[in-house]
C-alpha cells in the first residue's frame, strides 16, 4: 500500500510562508470554483457524493453538519475550525499547518461562503506557536490577495487546555469563558459562538475540502472504504522504526501503517499493543493488525479511529505504569465542572497507583471497574466519559502486566 | 403551548413542549433526585445526580436541564442509574469535610448507627446545616456509608474574615449556586470558579478574603448553599447562655418572615407554625421580652415617608434601608451615592427602641429574622448585638427542646397603637426574588397615581440605578 497524498498534497512541495507557492500549486482556485455553485448544492453534493466525514474524532458527516447550520435562518453565522490538537499521540494538525496553512483557510473559506458566514476562527493550540505565527501570516495574505472577499478570518491561541479541544468547551473558551463544556443540544449548528450558528470542524476536515471541490465528490467518493471514503492521516508513534504523520486511503490496513510505514517494531521484539484514536482509546493488539483503517471497522472490533493517533508499545512496556501515565493525564485536565469526572479522575489514578505500589489488587480492580460504570455513565462529556477506557482496556489484555507489579 | 407525550418510569405523561424531564416529572409527582439544581436559576447539570436512562440515549441524562421529547421514554429509578447516583455521591463525600456523621454523642460515624430523627434533636456535632443539608439527606436516601477512598477533607482555611458570612472550602461540592446567585441574580459578581480538576474552587474576587472582596454582604449565596460551605455565623451558644445569665436582660424582636423556612425546617405543612408559637418558645429558652417588629416597620416606614414627601415631584426619590444596597452603590455607582436616601432598616430601629427595656442588668439584642442580610448588618454596624435567621432558630430549639409546633399561643410582651403604615403598599416587607426586572406599583399621593418600582435583588438595582430610576417618581431598593 501506497501513501496517497490529498490533504497534504502540497507538504514538502511548497514554501509554507508563501501564498504565491500555494496559488502556483494551484490553491484557491477551488474557492473560485465553489462560489461559482449554489451553495445547498455543494453542501448536498460534499455530504451525498464526497460522504467526507469528521477527521476529528467522533466522524460526523461534514456535508450535514454544514447544512444544518446553512439551514438556520441568522444574519450572523461563524466557521470555527478547531486546532486545539490536545489528543496524546496525535500531531497531524500541526503537520498540515506547518506545511500548508493557506489550504485549512481556503476549506474554511469555501465552508464560510456555503453557510454565509462573514467570520472565521481558527483556535491553535497555545503550544503550537509555531503554527499560530504562520497562520496569522497566511490570513493576512489571502485577505490582501482578495481571497477572503470581506470574511475576516481570526487566528487565536488555545487557553492551554485539553478539555478545550471539545467542540463545545472550545466556543465557551473562545468566548473567553474558563474552558468547560456545555449542554448539547443545542447543538453548535444552532447555538453557537456567541449563540449564533456556528460549524465547527477539525484541521484536517477543512484541509481536505478544497481537493473535493477542485477534483470533484466522486473522485473523493471513490478513494478507500465506501462509508469513510478519501484519506486519513495518522500519527505513528511509539516503538516504531520510523515515526511520523502518513495518509493513507482509509481501506489500507493498520498492519500497512505499522509495519509498512513504521517498520514494525525493533529487532528482536514484538508489538504488545497498540492505543488507537489517542489516549481516551482503549489498547488492541497483534491479532488485530488487518483491521480496515476506517471508522465503522475499528468500532466493529471495539476500537476507535478517533483523532487518528496510533501508539505502538513493544513487550518492554508495563501496561499498568503506561495506564498510570494516562490516568494521570485526565486528572490533570479534568476541568472539574462535574462531580463524577472531577473526583473520579484522581481516584482513578490514585487506583492504579496503589496497584503499582503492590496494594489489594482485586480490591482496586472492583473499584476501577466501579468508577468506569459511573464515569462512562454520567459524565457531563466525553472527557470524563473516557477516563477510565485505557485503564479498564489495560486490565482487560493485560491482567498480568498488574499481577507482576504487585508480586514484584 | 404544544404538548408533548412521554413515559416516564412505564406511566404515560403530558408535558409541555420546552419543559424539562424533572419539571414534567415534578408535575406528576415524581421523584427526582436533585442536588446542584436550584428552582429559578437555569441548570448547571454539574452534580450529576438527576442523571435518569432515557431510551436510545448512550449515557444517562441529567434530568434538570434534559428537554422532553415526542416519545420519550424515561426510567428514573433503575438500579444502574441508583448505582450511578450512590457512586457519585461516594465521590463526592470523599472530598467533603465530614462534621456532621462524626457523633460524639454515641461515638460513631456510621450511617446505620446515626437515626436521624436523633441526630435532629442533638446538634453537638459541627456543621451548621446539619439536619438540613442536601447533601446529608441524600446519603441517607441512598444509604452512602463507609466511602471506598481515602478522605480528602481538609485541604483549605476556613475564610471568616467577614465573621459573619463564612466559607468553609471544605464542604464546597461545587455545585455553583453561590456563583450564580452572586454573579447572574445579584451582579454583585464577587465569586467565580477557580483552578481545575480536584483543585476546582469558589473563590471570592481575585481570590482575596472575603472582607477585602467584592462581597457586599447580601447573604444570599448562605441561603442558597445545598451544605455547610457557606454560612452565617452562628451565637446560639451565646444566645441561650444569655437568656439563662443573671447579668443580662435580653429582648428579641421577632418577625414573622422566620415562620415559612420554620415549617420547612420542621416538615410541617405551610401555615403551622403561628408567630404566637414562637414568642412562646422564645419564652421557653429564657428570653422574656420579645416584640413584634411591626413597630419598627411603622417607625422605618415614617423615616422614608418624610423622604418621600420632601422630595417627590421636586428629584428621583431613591430609597432603601438595606446596608447590601448601599455597600453595592459605593463599589459599583459611587456617583449616585448622593441621590440615594438610606433610611433606618427594622434592625436599626430596634436597636434604639429597645434602650427601653434597659433595667439594672446590661441589655442584649437580639432580632430574629430571615432578612437574609441581617446577620452580616448586625456584625459590620453592631446594631443589634446578635441576629439570628431561621435555620438558627431552629437549631436553637433543637438543642433546647423548644418545638414551636407544641407551644401555646402566647402574646407579644409589648404592643404598640401604631397607625396604618404609610405607603403600605410600596414600603411594606417585601421578599427577596429571582426575577430580572423590578416590580412596578402605582401608589396614590394626595389621590394622584404615583409610579413606583421595587428592586427585589440587586441584579434589579442594578437595572434600576444604570437609568432605569429616570422612568419612576419613587424607586425602593433592596438586597
């Protein structure tokens, strides 16, 4: 299997800093060729034809998020594109950022003009400096080149937390309130930023859109699996040979990325498991490597395409020691808006560390396994509702990975 | 109003279209579970205890601000969805500072040994919303006992720099009714949320003490807190110390605004309690002299006459008795300090009347009163030397045995022929509200229709005072 290059079709070719290198590459013309088109139907031919769903995380279908907000009658609409990159193991945001930022602008230009938005926002990760720059850099040049034709496009950087990569704590965030989220529906299609109709969309999705209008939705339609068509990126991590961002058409298989572009592990060990989707995700292992890289596959065998992070461990790794890592993580970026996510986040990890401090195994497992009921159960969102899923998946594959700890 | 139809627990109900699943449930007395909820202050879902299945939904729904749909199917009572409530409460009892399980009495702190009915009547542990508190009734509905987690409980000072209004971080569960109240009804805007995750923290302004705050000592945020986070400084040690010293004559003014919550405390049907009931277990305690506050309100209500009558038709006559006003007006509206006409509230009056009883002994005042302000007025201005609200009183008789419920009627022990109130129907006691907008009466000057407007809370001062004074000829305020 091949990479096949659509939404970074232009990384490594062009001068990132440069709108000339884009127009030259051919950019903006799909933004041309969009407000040539009546507006429903484009977004019924991206949503029919393209099938292009969310590369976000949760795969909801673009093209229907889209006519929703197209359908609500308000002057003011906004395109928010989330770039809060906050999943562990995921980098390809910042990837198509730093090697192509006028392409997530014109996507979220030509979804600017199917909604009749006058206002864009692009919400960076604080860390991503880098990409904070440039892209304030390429907004500037696609508005004096005429491209934004009176839509203002805002670059703003994140507030610092994970949390606010939810697409409704991110538009509380961007509101400047703290970061938590809030109730759904109504959904942001309706109620919005500032309570206005507002998409919200990953990097990723937006950066793919000028391809599918320029090369048409049945090009795109027609690329990898049939209900999760075109490409997707992953993030390679972990103990792999090589690691990095790959797009693969979605029918390619997992085996494909980890030993095809990873290399498989090193010599002379063995995969243990793999956390696809990032680190809300449970673990799966070797057995599964053939499994189709798109969404409805990775749900049939209890996995999740999520944001696109694949971590590959080798035997060296202790589950329960990479499982406290994780739980550790959530409770520090629970926002503490609810009671089961805010208390239960830390008395996840403090489960798993009386574990790896050889305490009552069963009796930490009943609780953890506890804690997983009411968190997945009750959480206000799906941070809280996640927390536990390494851990349990963890103790599921690798009951002796917590055994060892305790007899050492 | 469209109606919509759905199940709740198998029984086929009629809401209305925008409703909620714990109004349309509430409607047909069907019990839901709530705690961070609050009756007139939109849902936060954040305690996650309304959470209900809804059929075809992954997870549960909090029930507060989930909207009923055609169809709908609902369980409330499922033993998952109980599992998930007792979890949570589990939690959220790990990280309370526990005073009120702790008996000293019986030297236990287990559920099954503590009977509620006797904890009701003891009060020698610590917390003041024992008895009341939402959080204990909850634990006892679902039998929350020995907690699966080590006890986080006291990780933060207790803030009694006001010493009237106090703050135990301790107990907080974060539900934000303080906030809320503060921020969204009164717009005093004082507390807020701050850190993250299990750091998570009311804080009052910038994270100062509560006496260098924003606070303007409204009281609010005590009576809307579901457990002992936020309270009023209690003197029921001090009180019934007095009542029974021989160096001390104490006089009480009692209202009868303490008789609604005495009910409510004592879970008796609206209306029980007569105020005759209560001048007789004042008595019961020690306290001889106890007045009515009627004639403190005539005497306040001529204060504001006088004002009114100098100055109608001549400027905007502004007035309030409240201290929470007037602390409101120099943070927020310096500029219309001067415009403003403070006249005595029914505290300040009694506080001079009662020289009257002065004999031989010292004299000690004591109002009692569910004007939510009182207790931080009597504190910051010495008025009075103590006031006591409702839930105190009632922690008083609880510890002293003085059911008002099973007294006799008795007479107040001095009246007064006071005449009608003037302005009755604009200077009257009038109760706090969550409403946005004030109330506006026409009262009748030499015959004439006069526009006037009430502020029930200071979000409605607010609106008042940034303009909205200019549309009326007399404008009350209060806190």
């Amino acid at each position: 299997m091949k990479e096949v290059r659509i939404t970074l079709r232009n990384a490594g070719k062009i001068n990132p800093e440069s709108i000339e290198d884009y127009i030259k590459a051919g950019g903006y013309e799909a933004l041309k060729k969009a407000k040539t088109i009546d507006r429903k139907a484009l977004i019924d031919d991206i949503e029919g034809a393209s099938k292009l769903r969310g590369r976000g995380g949760a795969g909801f279908k673009t093209g229907l998020k889209w006519s929703g907000a197209y359908g609500v009658d308000s002057d003011v609409k906004y395109v928010v594109c989330n770039a809060d990159e906050g999943e562990p193991g995921t980098f390809k945001d910042r990837t198509i950022i730093e090697n192509d930022p006028h392409t997530l602008i014109e996507g979220m230009l030509i979804c600017a003009y199917c909604i009749q938005a006058k206002e864009c926002f692009i919400y960076v990760r604080g860390e991503y400096t880098h990409c904070i720059e440039l892209l304030r850099k390429a907004a500037a040049d696609a508005e004096d080149k005429g491209f934004t034709d009176g839509v203002k496009v805002n670059v703003v950087g994140g507030a610092g937390s994970y949390v606010c990569g939810e697409e409704t704590t991110l538009l509380t965030s961007l509101e400047g309130y703290r970061g938590e989220p809030r109730l759904k529906p109504p959904f942001p299609t309706v109620a919005g930023y500032l309570g206005k109709p507002t998409v919200v969309n990953n990097v990723e999705t937006f950066a793919t859109v000028p391809v599918i209008v320029d090369k048409g939705s049945d090009w795109f339609g027609s690329i990898g699996a049939p209900e999760y068509p075109g490409t997707k990126l992953f993030s390679l991590s972990g103990d792999v040979k090589n690691k990095g961002v790959v797009e693969l058409p979605t029918d390619a298989t997992l085996r494909d990325l980890v030993e095809g572009f990873g290399g498989g592990v090193r010599e002379g060990h063995k995969i243990k498991a793999i956390q696809m989707g990032g680190g809300s995700c449970g673990f799966i292992t070797e057995k599964e490597l053939d499994t189709p890289l798109d969404f409805e596959s990775m749900r049939a065998i209890g996995a999740s395409l999520g944001s696109g992070a694949v971590l590959v461990l080798d035997e060296t790794h202790n589950m329960a020691e990479f499982v406290k890592g994780t739980s550790h993580f959530f409770a520090h970026e629970s926002c503490g808006k609810c009671s089961p996510c805010r208390e239960g986040t830390s008395r996840l990890e403090e489960a798993v560390e009386d574990i790896l401090n050889g305490g009552d195994l069963n009796k930490n497992v009943a609780l953890i396994n506890k804690l997983n009921d009411v968190m997945s159960m009750s959480c206000f969102c799906p941070l809280g509702q996640g927390a536990c899923t390494p851990v349990v998946s963890a103790l599921k594959l690798f009951p002796e990975d917590f055994k060892a700890k305790k007899e050492a | 109003m469209a109606e919509v139809k759905l199940t709740i627990n198998g029984k086929q109900i009629t809401a209305e279209k925008g409703q909620t699943i714990l109004q349309a449930a509430k409607a047909n007395n069907i019990y839901i579970p709530t705690l961070c909820h609050f009756e007139g202050i939109e849902g936060r879902a954040n305690c996650r205890i309304c959470v209900v299945e809804v059929e075809g939904m992954r997870t549960f729904q909090p029930a507060c601000v989930t909207k009923v749909s055609e169809g709908m199917a609902v369980n409330t009572e499922t033993e998952r969805v109980r599992a998930a409530r007792k979890a949570t409460l589990e939690l959220i009892m790990a990280h309370h500072a526990v005073d009120c399980h702790h008996c000293m009495r019986i030297g236990s702190s287990s559920e099954q040994s503590l009977d509620p009915k006797f904890c009701e009547m003891c009060f020698w542990c610590d917390c003041e919303r024992d008895g009341f508190c939402e959080l204990q009734t909850l634990n006892r509905e679902y039998h929350v006992d020995v907690l699966p987690y080590i006890q986080h409980e006291h990780d933060y000072e207790t803030d009694d720099s006001l010493d009237s209004v106090i703050r135990n971080p301790n107990k907080c569960i974060k539900c934000r009714r303080c906030v809320d109240v503060c921020g969204e009804v009164q717009t005093v805007h004082n507390l807020s949320m701050a850190n993250r995750g299990r750091d998570i923290m009311v804080v009052p302004e910038m994270g100062k003490p509560m006496a260098e705050s924003a606070c303007v000592r409204c009281g609010h945020c005590v009576d809307v807190c579901p457990v002992g986070a936020i309270y009023m400084k209690e003197h029921k040690d001090e009180v019934i110390y007095m009542a029974h010293s021989y160096e001390d004559d104490v006089v009480a003014q009692l209202s009868d605004d303490v008789l609604p919550e005495l009910d409510k405390l004592y879970k008796l049907e609206p209306g029980t309690i007569r105020i005759g009931q209560v001048v007789s277990a004042l008595h019961k305690i020690g306290i001889k002299n106890v007045v009515s506050d009627e004639h403190a309100a005539f005497l306040a209500a001529q204060q504001a006459a006088e004002v009114i009558d100098k100055k109608l038709g001549k400027e905007p006559v502004i007035i309030t008795d409240s201290s929470a006003v007037m602390n409101f007006v120099d943070r927020y509206f310096p500029e219309m300090k001067g415009q403003i006409s403070k006249y005595d509230s029914k505290q300040d009056v009694f506080g001079k009347l009662a020289e009257e009883f002065k004999g031989e002994k010292r004299l000690k005042t004591v109002n009692v009163t569910n004007v939510k302000e009182a207790g931080a007025e009597a504190k910051e201005t010495g008025n009075v030397d103590y006031a006591i609200n409702a839930r105190e009183l009632y922690r008083i008789f609880m510890r002293t045995g003085g059911a008002p419920a099973r007294k006799n009627v008795c007479a107040f022990d001095k009246s007064w022929n006071d005449g009608s109130l003037p302005y009755a129907q604009l200077l009257k006691s009038k109760a706090w509200n969550l409403e946005s907008d004030p109330e506006e009466l026409a009262v009748l000057v030499d015959g004439k229709p006069v526009k006037c407007a009430v502020a029930h809370n200071l979000g409605q001062v607010r609106k008042l005072l940034e303009g909205d004074y200019k549309k009326y000829d007399i404008v009350r305020l209060m806190a």
